[in-house]
C-alpha cells in the first residue's frame, strides 16, 4: 500500500515542529491501512516561502534545513523506523559549501535515506517582477539540481523523485523510465491561478497537473504519485487535486479537499511490466538518432 499525504495550507508563522506533528498525525494513518510508504509535498516543512521576495540572506536562511534529518524532523525518522513505513518529502536544502537547493529524500522503511533528489527544472523569476500578481522565486533562492534524476532499488521497487515543476516536462519521466522506474515520487506547491494570467484558475491547473502526470506514468509504465501543498497560505491559494496514477495513465486515488488528506492505493508493481514490454519496450523502439536535439538545444528554433 502507498500513500500520497496531501498537507494544507502552512503559514509564515508555523513552526516546523507544527507542521511535523501534522505530518505525524498523517503517517498514524497511513500506519493503519497499512502503508508501506508515504509521499509528502514539496517544500513539506514551510509555507512556499518562493512567493516572498527578500533581499537579506539571514531572512532567506530561516527557510532553509543544513541537515536531514535535524532535531525538528528526526520524529518522522523515528515513526518511519518504528512502524517500518519508507517515507519521501520535500525541503529547502542549505548544503554545508553553502549552495541552496529545492530537495526531497526517500527513506527505506527502517528510516535511513537512500537516495536525494533536487529539483532540476526551477520556474520562476530571479527578480522582483511588479507584472505579476504574485511572485515565483525559484530562481532567485535555489540553484538547479545538481544530481540528474537518479533512481533507487528501495523496498522491491525501482523508485525515482521529481518535484512540482520537473512534473510537466517529459524528460524528466523518460530519463528516470531509461533507469526502469516503477515509481516515481512527486510533490508540488501549484498557485491556483497563474500569476501571469488570472484567467487561468483552478481547473484549469488541475487539468494540466493530471494531464502531464498520466502522461508520464502512460509513456514510461510508471507508477506517479503525486501530493499537493493545497490551502490558502498567507493570503494565496495553492491547489489540492493529490493523485496516484497507474502504469497506464489512470487515476486510482484522487484527494478531494484543500487540506491535510491521506490519499491510498495498493500499487502493484508487476502492473509495470505489460507497458515495458510492449509499446513502450524502449530498446526496441526508441530512435535515438533522431532524439540529438533534444540534449543539443534548449529553446524553440524556427526553420530558417
Ligand atoms: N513549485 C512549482 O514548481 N510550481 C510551479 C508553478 C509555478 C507553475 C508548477 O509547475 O506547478
């Protein structure tokens, strides 16, 4: 059984030892349907501090963890260790060089981290942007992961992580399903309206949140689990829509509120296989002497 653990709305002024008993209650849940592991959102333990546009280091700093786990976080270490339960979430990592990133951690289930991801694709501005309805700093407080999208062998699965943004671009499924994944792991904090276009509201977001997570799952045979940070925060709506998706695109567990929400599914990673030996066998299929443009160029060139 895994779980996707939704959390609602966390303010500026909660601490992360709120937040953690939240999470806590969250995974005493999870324990009872007898979950093996548990997803938790991106940036898991703070408000999505990215809408806040600082310009003091020290005020930036607060957000950030120099360790994991630390004193605030070691509770879900030792609840995942005690009830042999794997658990991913996500934090904002300050490394000891002093480099800034947007991470999450997977654990096994006796507590110990097995792998780190840290969010490549980072949207957003650098600068304070006065045309926006709310600010986006990604750029601004975190470099670009430096770890590539690696995958673990974890509790039988072949399990990778990618967060919130690295969710809506293909190559983040696919270089993960060249490694076989069978599970990829995701959080996200999505503002329910585009901050550039507030005609672009809720479902409209949700739709294509779902639209590039099945894809994924489909095109790679994957399982996705997807969990939001959803709720009003501070003032500035984050939408909910939590979801596990099969290996064939389907939603198999959909969260239907706006707050802290466990989400469920008994994956079957054999579920896998079919896809992975048909239409998507990668060795007999792929073309990859027509794919060189993809890691060649970045942006959109029009034919001359
Ligand atoms: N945290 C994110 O990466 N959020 C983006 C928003 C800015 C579009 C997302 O892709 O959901």
């Amino acid at each position: 059984m895994i779980g996707g653990a939704q959390l609602g709305a966390i303010q500026k002024h909660d601490s992360r030892e709120s937040v953690v008993a939240r999470m806590l209650a969250l995974l005493e849940q999870a324990k009872d349907r007898g979950c093996e592991l548990v997803v938790f959102p991106e940036l898991a333990l703070t408000t999505f501090f990215p809408r806040w546009y600082m310009e003091d280091q020290a005020e930036v700093d607060v957000w950030f963890e120099q360790e994991m786990p630390n004193a605030a976080t070691q509770p879900l270490f030792d609840f995942a260790r005690t009830h042999r339960i794997a658990i991913s979430f996500g934090y904002a990592e300050r490394t000891p060089e002093g480099r800034y990133f947007n991470t999450s951690i997977l654990t096994d289930r006796t507590g110990t981290i097995v792998g780190k991801y840290r969010k490549v694709h980072l949207p957003g501005h650098a600068e304070f942007d006065p045309e926006r309805d709310f600010q986006h700093l990604e750029k601004r407080y975190f470099e670009p992961g430096d770890l590539g999208f690696p995958t673990w062998e974890n509790e039988g699965a072949v399990m990778g992580m990618c967060i919130c943004n690295d969710r809506r671009w293909p190559e983040t499924y696919r270089v993960m399903g060249l490694q076989g994944v069978e599970l990829v792991t995701l959080g996200y904090n999505t503002p329910s309206v585009n901050a550039q276009n507030r005609g672009e509201g809720e479902a409209h977001r949700l739709f294509h949140s779902q639209l590039v997570m099945q894809a994924g799952a489909y095109q790679n045979a994957t399982w996705v689990v997807g969990v939001a940070k959803a709720g009003v925060e501070d003032g500035f709506p984050l939408m909910g829509g939590s979801v596990i998706i099969d290996p064939n695109g389907f939603v198999v567990a959909q969260a239907d509120t706006q707050g802290d929400e466990l989400i469920s599914h008994r994956c079957d990673m054999d579920l896998c296989t079919f896809g992975k030996t048909t239409i998507f066998d990668f060795k007999r299929h792929r073309r990859i002497e027509h794919y060189g443009i993809i890691t060649r160029q970045t942006g959109a060139e029009r034919p001359a």
